[in-house]
C-alpha cells in the first residue's frame, strides 16, 4: 500500500471540506489583514505612552508578515485545526465513513498517518498562503527591509506548533471519538492550561516577591515554576516566539515534540484497540 | 473463509459465541438469523472492525486482517459515503485506499457494472437509498475482489431494486466467478440465490449446510400436505387417530397443516382418511420452504 496515495486520497478529502476551504480563504485574508493594520497604525498619530505610534512601529515587509502572524495564532487558525481534525477523524467515525476505508487493505496507523499527513499539508498550505501574501503586500506597501530570519523562522515554528496540535487534537479525539467530544475536551484543556500558566506566573512572582526569611517553599513548588515552558500554550506558541527572536529553551522544544509524539502515540494505540461502529 | 470458534461480546453480552463456519471458494453463503442475532457483529469481527475476544477468522488462508483484506470487497451495514463529494469521488477515494494508483479504467468499470455510470458526477448525498446500495456494491467490487461480503444489501430497496440486486449477485457469482457472502432477512432471497446457508441465533450457530440440507432436515424431511374437508371436526379427529400422521396448525386457506412420517406416506394418509370416512375436498403437497426451517430453528 502506498503512503502517498492514502495522503493523496486523505488530502484531497480534507481539502473538499468546506471548512478547509473556509480556512483557506481566512489564512489568505489575515495575510492581507496583518499588513493593512500594521499600515494604518503606523500612519496613525495614536500616542502610546507619551510615544507616537506611529514613530515605534517599525513598518517593513517581515513586520507584516509577523503582524498576519501574531493574528493567525490568536487561536483563530487553531480553531480550524481542531474543527478539521475532529472531523477528519470523530466525525467520519460518527459518520460511518471511516468503517469504509477499514475494510480496505490498509493499517489503522496507516491511516491515522495519511490524516495527521493531510492536516500538516493544510496548515503548510494556510502558512505558506499567509506568509506571501502578507510579504508581498508589506514589501509594496514598506519596502523590504527589517528581520527576514526571525519572521520565517516564526512561519516555520506556527507549522510545527500547529502540527504538534494536531497530533494532541487526534489523540483526544480517538479517546472521545465525538466531534462536539473533542472539540469540547481541547477547550477544557486549553482553558485549564491557560489557568495553570497564569497560576504559575503569578505564584512564582509572589514568591520571588517575599523577603528571603519567608520564602521557605517545597522545592516542589520550585519545579514547578521551572515546568512553565513545558505548558501547551508555552509549546505551541513556538510561532510567535521564533518571530521575534526570542531564544527558546531546550525544555520549550521537548514539550513541543512531548505534545506531537505523545499525541500521536496515544492516538495510534487508542484506535488501534478500538472497535469500528 | 474460515471461521473457528469466534467470539465478541459487548460488555457483559455476548453477541457472537464459538462461531465456526466455512465459505468455500464458489459459494453463495447466505448468512440467516433474525435481528439481533450477531450477523453484523460477526461480519464486523470478519473483516477486521471489531476484535474477537476469541477465535479466529482466515480468508485465503490469511489470518493478518489487514492482508486479508486484500482481496475481499465489503459492504457492511447502512453504507455511508462523503455526501459532498460525488459517488465517482467517493470510488475514487476507496481505490485510492486499495492502493489502485490509476483506477480510473476501474471506476468506470464497477460503474457500468451497477448501472450508475450516467449519475457518477452526482453528489452522493442526492443518491435515493437504492443508488446508494448500488454505489456501495460497486464500491465493494473496487479491485476485482474474490470474496464479497454483503450484510443486507437489498435492505430499504422497493421491490424492483431488490430484483436487480438480487441478480447482480447472482451475476457476480455465476459469470464473474466472486464468492458471496450474504447476510440477509429475506429467505426467499436466499433460496433463490444461495447454494449453502448458515443460521444465527443468539450469537450461535443453529444450522449449517446446503439449502436442500436445510429442508431436509428433521422430521418432516417425510413430508407435509395441507388438507380440508366439509367436515373439519371428523378431519382433526381422523388425523389424530392415525399412527405417523400429526397436525400442524392451520395451513393457507384454512386447510389443516399434517406432517406425515414413514412408515406412513402421503398416499396412506388419504386412504386412511378416506378409510374412516373423511369428505375430503382438497389435499396440497407441501414444500417446505427455507422461512419454515428459520422459524423452528430461531424459535
């Protein structure tokens, strides 16, 4: 069985779904977005801080790009992930459509492979989309000065990040296997993330805060300060990190690749077990 | 295909319980049993969507599901298709799975075979439930298989699309040499098309053989007629007294329903009848049909 021709077939279904396609269509806008408010801001006379706006932003054609970034990856584009991957699998589970394909000679990580597969060729897709466009529309509007690594190497870190969400996403959707299922679950645990984060943060701060006679906490407490970069949000928010240069622990990584392997490990052996409605 | 000792269970229930049953190459196994009976939980467990808690199923003598599957087209249940995209796609989708790289010869091929070539560009989702079997028969076809296995294929069809299902199968089995594999509730069907039968009931197999097996089982492998007379009382009362003869119930048209056993025959019962005086008015052999046999063996 060839591997290309199940991602053939499963990159062809995914991207016949309208809201691939919708997705599409949204990556395209916000690079076309990005740059036009990067524009008006910084031809604005908006003072912030006693500063003028205007004179801080820094307008150029990888800023652009960075700014369609930064409003790709405030969850919008994760939403579609989480939508396409729920129903990519969940969804023709409930459908029946997945017991179509498994009475065909073909493995169930075999599959699942061609599905996370098509998923990576989508959000390459949008990203690929997003970043010309929005380079393009910066350059005419800019010029090309300004930070073309960090930009790119943001671009490449939303692919991984995303990516790694996928696999997470299938994981909890094998386990669910509802598409309101795995939508709800990723939210809770998005949520429950965030909170976790913040929790840390602000601990840690009052920690620090605390004359050193005070500040008698378990060393417990400690490794948990330390395990912020290993949180979802601090993973998959590779993209925006790498975009403006910010030198990313080795520990930021592990959790990334954690999230991608362990998703995908979970996923491959939950639907191996399972029966097939 | 063989099938030794298989067993799935749902929770504390047991759907299919030490299942053995063989399809031989050329068969058209009609696979019987009244609902709920674990047809499709054992037709699941066949081609790989459930695991067996036990037993073990082999097709070609391939015991590894996913290589199994190579050369065995299913229809499994309600079929179910990507609505948005068209049958052709959905085909092409499913050739795509069977690591056919250019199926187009193909698709055109199980098309014209189920007659849906003209509507393949439709959306699947427009298909009636008769398109829809069809496109599913022809997906099961992808590929050449040399084992088709097909639960309930003429199931919501209106009576003209159930006769050409029945024929494609009958088609499939005698011209291009596939052996079928069918689950179905309609023993007419069955009858009609099958050479060997197995009947399910409550997850066990009741009863397997040749359809002429099947009929001939038991005790009225000796014979049944159906009998009336003017004087129905003197009817029930002769039959009663005669060693071999034993009242069935009511036949068609309110005629007495008698199995007659060796020694007596047919010919033995009228004249025994005739003997105490009985005004016989009409006395029909009775074939006993395959729906006859179901119903004593599932109760």
């Amino acid at each position: 069985m060839s591997a290309l021709l199940l991602l053939r077939a499963e990159s062809v279904k995914l991207l016949s779904r309208r809201s691939a396609r919708l997705g599409l269509v949204l990556a395209a806008l916000l690079g076309i977005v990005g740059p036009l408010l990067l524009g008006t801001l910084s031809g604005s006379a908006i003072v912030v801080n006693g500063a003028d706006l205007g004179e801080t932003l820094q307008a150029n054609a990888p800023m652009a790009a960075r700014w369609a970034l930064s409003l790709r990856d405030f969850w919008i584009m994760q939403a579609f992930v989480l939508l396409l991957v729920s129903q990519s699998f969940a969804g023709e589970l409930q459908a029946r459509t997945l017991r179509e394909d498994l009475v065909r000679p073909v493995g169930r990580s075999q599959v699942l492979a061609a599905k996370l597969g098509a998923m990576a060729l989508w959000i390459g897709l949008t990203l690929a989309l997003q970043y010309a466009l929005s380079i393009g529309l910066g350059a005419v509007l800019f010029g090309t000065d300004g930070a073309w690594r960090d930009v790119s190497l943001g671009y490449v870190g939303s692919f991984l990040s995303d990516l790694s969400f996928a696999a997470f996403t299938l994981a909890v959707a094998t386990l669910v296997r509802s598409v309101v299922g795995t939508a709800v679950g990723m939210l809770l645990f998005i949520v429950f993330s965030k909170l976790l984060g913040w929790a840390l943060f602000l601990a840690e701060g009052a920690a620090n805060a605390l004359p050193p006679e005070m500040n008698q906490l378990p060393q417990a407490a400690y490794w948990l300060f330390a395990s912020q970069p290993m949180l979802p949000s601090a993973a998959w928010g590779l993209g925006g990190e790498l975009a403006v240069g910010a030198d990313l622990l080795w520990v930021t990584w592990a959790a990334w690749a954690l999230y991608l392997l362990g998703g995908w490990a979970v996923a491959d052996r939950a639907f191996a077990w399972s029966d097939i409605p | 295909m063989e099938v030794r000792g298989l067993t799935h269970r749902f929770g504390a229930r047991v759907a299919v319980q030490s299942l053995d049953l063989t399809v031989r190459k050329g068969d058209v196994y009609g696979f019987l049993g009244p609902n709920g009976a674990g047809k499709t939980t054992a037709m699941r467990c066949m081609v790989g969507l459930l695991r067996p808690h036990q037993g073990s199923v082999q097709i070609f003598g391939e015991g590894h599901p996913v290589r199994a599957r190579a050369r065995l087209g299913a229809m499994i249940e309600t079929p179910a298709f990507h609505d948005w995209m068209s049958g052709r796609d959905n085909l092409w989708l499913s050739a795509c799975y069977l690591g056919l790289p250019d199926p187009h010869a193909e698709l055109d091929r199980v098309l014209d075979r189920v007659g849906l070539r003209e509507r393949a560009l439709d959306k699947a989702g427009a298909y009636s439930l008769g398109m829809r079997q069809r496109l599913s028969i022809a997906r099961a076809l992808l590929g050449q298989p040399k084992l088709l296995l097909l639960d309930e294929p003429t199931n919501g069809l209106d009576p003209r699309g159930m006769h050409e299902v029945r024929q494609l199968v009958r088609s499939l089995a005698l011209h291009d040499g596939i052996t079928v594999f069918l689950s179905t509730h309609l023993l007419a069907e069955v009858q009609a098309i099958c050479n060997r039968v197995g009947i399910l009931q409550k997850g066990r197999l009741q009863a397997e053989g040749t359809v002429e097996e099947l009929l001939a089982r038991g005790d009225q492998a000796d014979g049944m007629v159906e009998v009336s007379s003017s004087d129905p009382a003197a009817l029930a009362a002769a039959v009663a007294a005669l060693p071999g003869a034993e009242a069935k119930g009511e036949g068609t048209q309110g005629r007495l329903r008698v199995i007659v056993q060796a020694p007596l025959d047919v010919p033995g019962l009228i004249a025994g009848l005739v003997e105490r005086g009985v005004p016989l008015t009409s006395v029909v052999p009775q074939r006993r049909s395959l729906e006859d046999v179901f119903l004593e063996l599932t109760g």
